[in-house]
C-alpha cells in the first residue's frame, strides 16, 4: 500500500480525554438512552462549596469556627479525617471537569451543572445526591457540629442545588447523635422539594436500636419515608487498625458498617415495629446480603429468645429491604450471580447505584449486561423499583426512540 | 476489513510512552514499549473506560528475604504496565493482558512502521 494513501489519524500526543466520552460510547451501543435509569447514590464533593453552606449554619458558634477557618483546616481540623488513599497512587483519576458549567447550564449551581453533564454521559434520568466528606459526619465527637453542618448542608442542597433540575433528587441527612434533632429535620425536610426520604450514614456509634431513637423511626413511619444507610469505610476504627492496605480497609469497611446496623435493625425488631419504613443499605455492594441471611437465621434458630420482637425469620424482613448496586461484584459463574441476588429477595429489591464520581463508579452497563436477568429485571434495577419506591414520575426522554441493539461488552475474555 | 491510518512519526512516540490516535470510528492508544510498538483500543475490558489514556507504571513487587519474611516493595523495570483512569485496571502493555486477571485481555491492532511513519490497521 501506498504511504500516502493512508488516511491520517487524528493525533492526540498528551493522550488528554474527556472523562466520560467512553461511558456516552458504552450506553449508546446498548440503547440505554430509551431505559429509564435513576441513579440512587451519586456524589458531590460538597465541600467545594464550604462557604456557601456554612452560610446556613443556625449556631453563631459553630458558623464562626467555619467562617474563620480555611478549607484545608475545616477539612483537618472540623471534620473527622477518612484515611485512604483513593486513587491508588494516582492511577485512579476523578474527573476534573465535573463542576464546571457547561452550556446553557451556566444559569444553575455549577455542582448541579457538573452533575447533569455526568448524568447526560451516562444515560441517568434521575440522579439522588449524597455528600463525600460529610458521610463521616457521624464521628464527630461533637454532636452539634453534626447537627448544625448536617443541616446547613440539607437547606444548602434543596435551597441552591436541587432548584435547578427535578432530576436531582436527594435523602436528606439525619443527624442521629441527637435524635430530637433528627425529629426536627424530619418535619423541616420531609416533603421539601426533591427530597426522597432520609440517609443516616452508617459509620457512627449511636446504637440505631436504643429507645430515644423511636422517636425518629416513628416520624418516618408517619410518613412512610425510606431511611438510607450509607456505608463507608474508617480506617481508624481499631479493627480495622490491623489491615495494613487500603484494598482490605476499603473491602471489609462499607458491608462491615452495613452489616452492624442491618443486623441492630432486624434483631431488635424495628422492620416489626415500623412497617411503613422502607430500609435501604447503600455502597456496600451485595456479597455481604447472602452471608447475613445464613448467619442470622442460623443464629435466631438458636437463639430466637434474644429476639423476642421477631415474628418471622431475620432473612424475611431483610428480604424486604433494599440495597444499591454499586460496587457490583461480577461472579465468573453467572449461576453463582443469579443465586446471590435470589438470596437478597430477588431482583426487585436492587437499585441501580453509580457512586459517581467515587473511585469505584459503575455505569448503568454494569447491569445491562448481567446475562442472567431478563430485560424487565434489569429495566426494574436499573430505574422501575427506584420510580416505584420514591414515586418518581416517568423521566422525559432525551433520545427519539430507535434503540441500538445489544452490544457485547468491551474488550475479549479467554478461559 | 480493516483500513489502515497514518499515526505520524515514530519519533513522536517516545519510549514507554504513547499518544492517541482517533482512526476513523476507533480510538487506539499507540505505544512504545521495550522499543516495540503495540496499539490496542481505547477501551477498558472492565466497563469500557478510557484505558489507553492511563498512567504508565512500571510492574509494583514485593521482595522477599530467604527467610520469607518481607524485605520491602519496589518498582520493577521487566514489565511495563497502563492503568485504566476509571477504576484502576492495570495491563501489560506488551500484550495487553489485565496483569490481575489476565483472562481479560485489551484489543489489540496491528501496527507498522515506515520510513519512519507509524501506521496502525483497524
Ligand atoms: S473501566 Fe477500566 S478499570 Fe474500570
């Protein structure tokens, strides 16, 4: 062949990208334009805007310890710390250009501007938004500082951030170190525009089963809210003191918190004594969901005595509950995927999860592509329970319709 | 059939570097490695991420003493690895095999030099 007949390549010499380019590429091959896809858990990094929420702080105090400080020592010295590194040494990146305005959304919060930008990327339709460093929040040995950030973030989030599309969407912050407070908060939010229900984040040390929270379950049982558990890791939480790698901190932490809590929820009967509160555990992935439903019947079999407000077996209330998908964990044996999720209720109770724009984001292809689902189940993970749960309308369509076929998934295996 | 692009000069690929190359509707990361070239999509076996537009490492290893205790880890210079960006994946870039799960391989494409021009066929 002749040299000059080679068309030429365009050439991008640094390898610079636009960081989502591959996801718009992935969701266009498998149609997912024409799926509604709500996103349950997504993040901000809100302490970009730091001075705009501590604005909201009720407690002169509390504000003035904000206002004077920078945000490198709010984030050392105000906030509880989260060890880790994400990135891997720097292999991992995060996209850089997600809080910029883009187009003609340079009228709205630039947050909420970077984050439609993603959305649109990634085919979500709606996208429900959680904090990044305030899900340490529940730490703080300080339970005002929680209460007075939690709910400058909360009216921050409705007031500048939500305003600016129905399709962002939140659960609000529940303060749960003081729960007179959260009683508060559940008749300040509840039923504030965007606002789907209430996130308690799973790290802290406040018993969930302990008399004065009743007041709180039964605030959300009034008002059939669901309440989140959103997990994490703590590195410094003593067990977890001996794990020397990130990798085993960040494995075991997120279904560690899950597990603490689903297991003080069922074993004290609070699915029994409110029955209109949808539980839904969050970033924990599912392989822990299984573990418990063996160990906890096995367990109340023994020593059913010990639970006396249970009626049914624990895996029948935890089979009633919801869990977010992300970090889903592909199995080799399809089978051995198909078993697990049988073993958590079935796929109606998964909700689709991207934790963008965390580390370990997953694309709504993640389930698209699960062999052993029907189409109707993974449109239900994928957006059907999550519309069902929260009553969120239809989402308007961005595409005409014309879906591509199913494509396969990037790159080859070999066995 | 596959159609072959001008990349550009091979001097303009430098050693265990690499650059992009959008060749019709495929985005191939073009790569020197050990002085080879090796071309494979931009396109992570994962979730589809942008792969070929990762951080270069070398192979990350621990040594150990006879004793089997852990001398310390180092940087090792017989493998020369891309990072996926999105979640951390990481190939050897001489075959393109996921160094975790090597089951996973990236597509790979041919690619030539000639008189000093780079040509990659997709
Ligand atoms: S897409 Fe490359 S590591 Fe996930």
């Amino acid at each position: 062949m002749k040299d000059e007949g080679a068309p030429q390549a365009r050439v991008i010499p640094d390898r610079s990208f636009n960081f989502l380019a591959n996801a718009r590429r992935e969701v266009e091959r498998r149609g997912l334009d024409e799926v509604p896809v709500v996103d349950c858990d997504c993040h901000l990094y809100e302490t970009t805007a730091l001075p705009e929420i501590v604005r909201y702080i009720d407690n002169p105090n509390v504000r003035r310890s904000f206002e004077r400080s920078s945000l490198g020592m709010a984030m050392h010295a105000l906030l509880p710390g989260n060890l880790g590194d994400r990135t891997v040494s720097g292999r991992i990146k995060t996209d850089l250009d997600m809080h910029l305005p883009t187009g003609d959304r340079a009228g709205i919060h630039p947050l909420a501007a970077g984050l439609l930008h993603s959305m649109d990327q990634m085919a979500i339709d709606y996208s429900i938004l959680f904090p990044t460093p305030m899900l340490t929040l529940g730490t703080h040995p300080q339970p005002e500082v929680e209460v007075e950030l939690a709910r400058a973030y909360n009216r921050w989030l409705v007031r500048d951030v939500l305003v600016a599309s129905p399709r962002i969407r939140t659960m609000a912050y529940l303060p749960l170190s003081n729960p007179e407070a959260s009683v508060d908060f559940i008749e300040e939010f509840a039923g504030a525009p965007g606002v789907l229900g209430f996130m308690v984040t799973a790290v802290r040390y406040q018993p969930i089963h302990e008399n004065r929270f009743v007041k709180v379950f039964a605030a959300l049982d009034e008002r059939s809210l669901p309440l989140a558990f959103h997990s994490g890791p703590n590195w410094s939480d003593r067990p977890f003191e001996q794990l020397n790698r990130f990798l085993s901190a960040h494995a075991l932490g997120f279904p560690f918190y899950a597990m603490l809590q689903l297991t003080n929820l069922v074993v004290n009967g609070l699915p029994e004594r409110f029955p209109n509160v949808r539980f839904i555990f969050m970033e924990a992935g599912q392989a822990w969901v299984p573990f418990l439903v063996a160990r906890l019947d096995n367990e109340y079999r023994q020593r059913s005595s010990e639970a006396p407000l249970l009626r049914r077996l624990p895996s029948a209330y935890i089979q009633e509950m919801f869990f977010t998908t992300q970090p889903f964990e592909p199995l080799d044996d399809p089978e051995h995927m198909r078993t697990m999720i049988e073993m958590m209720g079935g796929p109606s109770r998964l909700l689709y999860s991207s934790d963008y724009p965390h580390q370990d984001f997953d694309l709504p292809t993640m389930i698209w592509d699960l062999p052993f689902l029907s189409e109707e189940a993974r449109r239900d993970i994928l957006g059907g329970n999550a519309m069902r749960l929260f009553g969120l309308p239809a989402p308007e369509r961005k595409r005409p319709a014309g879906a591509a076929p199913a494509a396969a998934p990037p790159g080859t295996r070999t066995e | 059939m596959s159609v072959e692009y001008r990349v550009g000069p091979l001097a303009e690929i430098p050693e265990g570097g690499g650059v992009l190359a959008v060749a019709g509707e495929v985005e191939v990361g073009v790569f020197r490695v050990n002085g080879e070239l090796r071309a494979y999509e931009n396109r992570c076996c994962h979730q589809g991420g942008p792969v070929c537009t990762g951080e270069i490492v070398g192979r990350y290893e621990a040594v150990l003493n006879p004793d089997r205790t852990v001398a310390g880890e180092r940087f090792a210079d017989d493998q020369v690895r891309i990072a996926c960006p999105w979640h951390g994946w990481e190939y050897d870039l001489a075959t393109g095999a996921c160094v975790a799960d090597p089951r996973f391989r990236l597509r790979r494409f041919e690619v030539v030099v000639r008189e000093g021009q780079v040509y990659v066929r997709v």
